[in-house]
C-alpha cells in the first residue's frame, strides 16, 4: 500500500521518491535489509560501503586473522557486490539504492567503482570534500552523485570544481554536525555548534549560490539531515527549501535494521546526557553513545595523545583510513582503532563497541519499529496506532 503524503515528492535522476532519505551507517549498520526495506517503499535506502565483510561469515572465515591487505579489501569488494544485489532484489524495482562512501577511507575509489558496477542507483559521498566524484563515476553517466556537505562554503567550492568537469550534483544532502550522529562537518569538536551550519543559513544560501552559478535550484534538491526526528520538523525544513529530509539513527533502531538488537537498543535507550562529541581517529569529530568502553578511552586519551609520536602501523592490517590519528601518530586525533571497535557494536557487544548515534530524540523514543510506520510518521504526522494507543 502505498504512504500518500501532501508534501512534494522527491525527484532524483528521472525517478519520483518519497521525499526520505535513509542515511549510510557503517559498520554494516545499514546494509541491504535495511536499504532494501526503505527503497521498497519508494524512499532512498543506502547502503554504508566500509568493510561488509563482518556481515558474510563465509568471507571472515575465509579471511580468519589474515593481515593481508589485498585480500581484506578483496572481500569486501565481494561484500559490498552482494549486498548491492541483494538490496535491489529486496526493493523489487522500487526506490532507490544509494551506496554511501566516505572520502575518508583509503579504499574510497574502489568502492565507488564497484558500487556502480553492481548496479548501485546513487553514490553518496561524505567525510571529505567529494571534488574527484564525476571522475570516479565517468563511465556510470547515470548514476546519481550526491555530496553530503555542511555549509554554504563547501557547497559553492563543490560545484565549482565539478562544474569544470561537466557535471552538478543531483542532489546535495546537508549535514548539521550539531545533531548528526557519526563522523562530522567540521574541523573540531567546539565548531559542531557554529551557526554557519544551521539549515536556515545553508538551505537559503545553496539556492542562492546557484542562482549566482546560473544553476536553476530546482535541479539539484536539497536534503538536510541531522535533528530531524519529527513531522514538524519534516515541513520545516520544506519551508526554508528543502526536497527531502534524511535520517540516520532512527532508522539504524528500525526492526528491519541489519545491526545487532542490542545495538539497536543502546541507541534507542540512551538519554542526551548519554551522547557525546569527541575526535575520531579519522581526524573528525563524531557523535557516539557513551558506553564502558568510550568512558574507559575518554579516562587515558590524554595520556594516549601525548605518547603518540611516531607511526606504529595498523593494527589489523589493512589501514582502513587514508589518514588514522592511532596508527600515523597524529596526537590531535583520536587514539584507538574505530574499525575494531564499531564492529563490536555492529555485533552488540556494549563492552568493546562504539555506537555512533545522532544527538536528538527518536521519533518512537525507545520502540523499535518498522520501516514503513517511521516514514510514515515523518511524512503524515500520523503514529503507529501500538504507539498511540500506549501513550
């Protein structure tokens, strides 16, 4: 049955979508049943492209505690394919099925190639300034590229250099770094809250950038993302100019999200005073749940920091970042291994694991729900009638 909604719909690359956007959460928190769940709507399901292996027991065994490099990547290209495939198939020709990479990671291109040659609709690229994309994505024409930026300065930066390429985003998500969960927008910790962020700066601003750039606003939608957890905040954000809103976390805590039960409850437990902002290892800030094992970190980074003057290698082998605090040495990062530690929480275990969560308010507070009753809440207003009837 399909979810009627007065609000616009969506128009990305030709197709017509709901106007929701799921965002990309790694490690493996939002892999094909989820994507797939929310593209069979009619939404935008996303795919997270860093290291899938942990959710195919057949490669891990394969792989055992190997370090080669060559073939951790290998399997998780083969990952990243199945899941690709599998998303498409659960959609059944319906949505849309985005691969998100973070520039960040040393294996961005190759994830975007294979992302595209498995039949991915969209790339959505974060984490970094996106500037060689079109390049990336040359021979995949129609394949929708779309940037996740923060401010009116990186929107206008982007598209100067993909407009000498011939090319403009499809849609661009803008991410408040305030309220996202996970790695981002800016420099440090103390900028999140920088007003040059909020989406009644950056929303007006991109529409006028491309008026300036002779670009027609109307081609490129834009998505904010961050903070929006309610229908309310849905049709304000429509009325600043936005085509779409994106949301991470509460479809991360949906019953169809591809990570452990117990990660979806530590993040649709945790109360704000549990959220905090701290460095990554890739050298931005991110938003995580505090658990025994951040409290533990949070106790002896200082003493981490200082000792960390020299390049010590990567841990597990693969180097997973292009550029990692804990194994480069750079003492203004953060210290420890984020791609050990967010497949913990990808597996439950609340000891070892980071939870990367967004800072507000689930829509459903603490229950877990399906896919459809969320995007349907945040496109109508109307609750799960199990929820209205327990309030």
């Amino acid at each position: 049955m399909t979810i009627l909604s007065d609000l616009p719909p969506l128009r990305l690359r030709g197709r017509t979508l709901l106007p929701i956007v799921q965002g990309g959460m790694g490690v493996g928190v939002s892999a094909h049943r989820l994507a797939g769940s929310v593209a069979r709507q009619g939404a935008v399901g996303t795919i997270a492209s860093v290291d899938l292996r942990h959710l195919h027991p057949d490669l891990m065994e394969a792989l055992g505690k190997s370090r080669d490099k060559d073939a951790i990547n290998a399997a998780n290209l083969v990952a990243l394919d199945r899941e690709v495939r599998a998303a498409k198939a659960l959609a059944g020709g319906q949505g849309m099925i985005a691969v998100n990479v973070m520039r960040a990671v040393s294996q961005y291109a190759a994830y975007v190639r294979q992302a595209c040659e498995s039949g991915a609709d969209a790339i959505v690229m974060g984490a970094g300034l996106p500037l060689d994309l079109p390049d990336l994505t040359a021979d995949h024409p129609h394949v929708a590229l779309i940037p996740i930026l923060s401010d009116v300065r990186g929107i206008s930066l982007t598209l100067k250099k993909w407009q000498r390429k011939g090319r403009i985003p499809d849609a661009i998500v803008i991410e408040h770094p305030k309220h996202a969960g996970g790695h981002l927008g800016a420099a440090k910790p103390e900028d999140v809250g920088d007003a040059r962020f909020d989406f009644a700066t950056v929303i007006p601003g991109a529409l006028a950038t491309f008026r300036e750039m002779g670009i027609d606003p109307s081609r490129i939608p834009l998505i904010p993302a961050g903070g929006v957890n309610s229908h309310e905040k849905v049709r304000e954000v429509f009325a600043l100019g936005a085509s779409a809103v994106q949301l991470g976390t509460p479809f991360a805590v949906s019953a169809e999200g591809d990570a452990h039960d117990v990660f979806k409850q530590v993040l649709a437990e945790a109360q704000p005073e549990d959220i905090i902002t701290f460095m990554s290892t890739a050298g931005l800030p991110a938003r995580a749940v505090r658990t025994p094992w951040l409290e533990t970190y949070f106790r002896k980074v200082g003493r981490l920091q200082d000792k960390a003057k020299q390049v010590r290698g990567c841990t597990l082998g693969w180097d997973c970042l292009l550029q990692c605090g804990f194994r480069d040495g750079v003492s203004k990062f953060g210290q420890f291994c984020i791609d050990h530690h967010l497949a913990a929480a990808l597996r439950g275990d609340r000891q070892h694991g980071l939870f990367f969560r967004g800072a507000e308010r689930l829509p459903f507070g603490s229950a877990i729900r399906p896919v459809r009753e969320l995007i349907e809440y945040m496109l109508t207003g109307r609750m799960p009638v199990v929820l209205t009837a327990a309030a």
